[in-house]
C-alpha cells in the first residue's frame, strides 16, 4: 500500500534523524480508516505540539477510540502518514521517499507513546508494584531492583503508597487506574494518550483519578491527547480542544472558545447533551 504522503509536514530533520526541538511532537496527516464499508476517519490532520495538552471530545461512535490506537501504533491507517517525535510510524524515509516500515521500526516508534485505557488492563495476579514494574524489566531491560525503585517512585506520585503490595481485585477502580497511570508513566512515553479514563468509574472515585491526571498535566513537559466528557476538567488542563463528530475535526480552539462559547451547533448539542446528563 502505497498512501498518500506529504512529506514536507513531518518533523524530521535533513538527515532524517528524529527532530526534538522543532516541529509538532505527534503529527497525523491525512489519515483515513474504514471498518468494512464504514469510514470511521476521514482525512484526519491532528498535531500535538512539544508539551501541548489536547483534549478530544464529541460523541461515542465519532472516532475518538480510534484516534488514539491510531496515535500508538494499535490500528493502521488506510492512508496518511503518523509522525512521532519526528520519526513515522508506518514508514521508514530514505533518499527515493517513504517506504512502508519493517515491524520492528514501527515497534520503536510506538515506545514513546503511552496510553490508558477506560478499562484499566492491569495484570490480575500481579500486584500493583508488579504490573508498574514489569514492563520496566521486561521492555526497558532495567535491573529488577532498579524497576522496583522506578516502580515505587511512581505509585508513590499517584497516592499509592500504601498498596503497593495489593493485587488489582484488592483495590477500588479508582486505585486500579492509578497504578494503570503509573505503568504508562513508567515507560517514560514522550506522548501519553488518556481513553475516558474515568468513564468506567463509580462517580465518587472521579475525582481522585482526575487529580492525578491533572497534577501531571500541570507538572510535566509530556505532550498529551486526553479524551473525556468531563468539561471542567477539559477546560482546566487543555491547552486546545478538538470536537469530533463522525469521523471529522468540526471544531477546534482555546477550551474557553470551544467549551463556553462554542461556534458549531454540533457542538453546542453536543455539551448541551452532556451537561444535561
Ligand atoms: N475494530 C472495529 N471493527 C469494526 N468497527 C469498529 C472497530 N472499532 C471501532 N469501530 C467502529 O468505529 C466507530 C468509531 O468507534 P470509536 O473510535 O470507538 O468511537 P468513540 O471512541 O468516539 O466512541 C464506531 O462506529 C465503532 O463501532
Ligand atoms: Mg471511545
């Protein structure tokens, strides 16, 4: 398969080495996907900038799940190119153009993306030290005692210092997503992705996940790509937002235009709908 490429967009330098001080930190350029005869994308542009938080609302079914395992390498796009930190996803650049990549170039470029899921996806017979830990001596090849303490650090950022040691059916949901978070953290990803991550939550335990979310928005220089429905939180910690509806970008801006003073009425329906929930 041969996409259709605008190469001039990506952020890699002439040598084709990966580019950290230029240039958006994720680019996508043209993507389309189609399940069957269904096309989900439709000739999507997204950049996330160096740092930049963006956060993707708009209603289920529009896209936005997609977007993301798109971003990490999950899902191929039928046409368009992905550009992480300045190298593609699917492509490998070399003097007579873009060339689809080997499995191995994609499985790299994928490592500096993070992601949590809605449903947190934590090994059940591991404990929470053992889920954040695993990958750091499996995938960074970190020494065992050098990922405990890289492990402990990081349940500790996120409030868990009191079970590390528990397994996942020993804590609250809001417990098990923290560890989710820190296990993606772990990885040390130079984009973290966030899937509604509080939607799978009973209402009390939002608050604690959303926290967590948002002091490491306000702390780090990761870019991030955060979808939710929850406005206030969007409108504390985006920088832009993006409204998807159907497949396409039909709104985008500062937080403050998109969520108080929307122009499209697809979005005023929109949070008009989630507002009223
Ligand atoms: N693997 C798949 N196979 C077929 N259809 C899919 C698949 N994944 C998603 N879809 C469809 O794509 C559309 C967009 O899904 P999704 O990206 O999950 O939307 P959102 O996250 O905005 O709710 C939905 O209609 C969904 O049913
Ligand atoms: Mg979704």
């Amino acid at each position: 398969m041969q996409p259709d490429v605008k190469q001039a967009d990506a952020a890699s330098d002439d040598a084709g080495q990966p580019s950290t001080s230029r240039g958006p930190l994720m680019s996508m350029r043209e993507i389309s996907k189609s399940y069957g005869d269904r096309k989900i994308l439709d000739h999507i542009d997204l950049d996330v900038a160096p740092g930049e938080k963006v956060a993707l609302i708009g209603p289920s079914g529009s896209g936005k799940t997609t977007i993301l395992r798109l971003a990490i390498g999950l899902v191929k796009p039928d046409a368009g190119t992905i550009n992480i930190a300045g190298r593609y996803l699917w492509h490998e650049e070399t003097p007579g153009g873009l060339k689809p990549a080997r499995d191995r170039h994609t499985r790299e470029v994928r490592r500096s993306v993070g992601i949590v899921f809605q449903q947190f996806n934590l090994f059940p017979h591991m404990t929470a030290l053992e889920n954040v830990r695993e990958p750091l001596v499996h995938v960074m090849k970190l020494s065992r005692a050098e990922g405990e303490a890289r492990a402990i650090d990081l349940l500790v950022k996120v409030g868990l210092a009191d079970h590390i040691n528990k397994r996942p059916a020993q804590l609250s949901g809001g417990q098990q997503q923290r560890v989710a978070i820190a296990r993606s953290l772990a990885l040390q990803p130079r984009i973290i992705l966030f899937d509604e991550v509080t939607s799978a939550l009973d209402p009390e335990l939002v608050g604690e996940v959303l926290t967590v979310v948002r002091n490491l928005a306000h702390e780090t220089d990761m870019s991030m790509l955060i979808v939710t429905h929850e406005v206030s939180f969007a409108a504390d910690i985006a920088d832009r937002v993006l409204m998807f509806d159907a497949g396409k970008i039909v709104e985008e801006g500062s937080p403050a235009q998109v969520l108080k003073d929307p122009v499209q009425p697809r979005t005023r329906q929109f949070l008009r709908a989630i507002l009223e929930r």
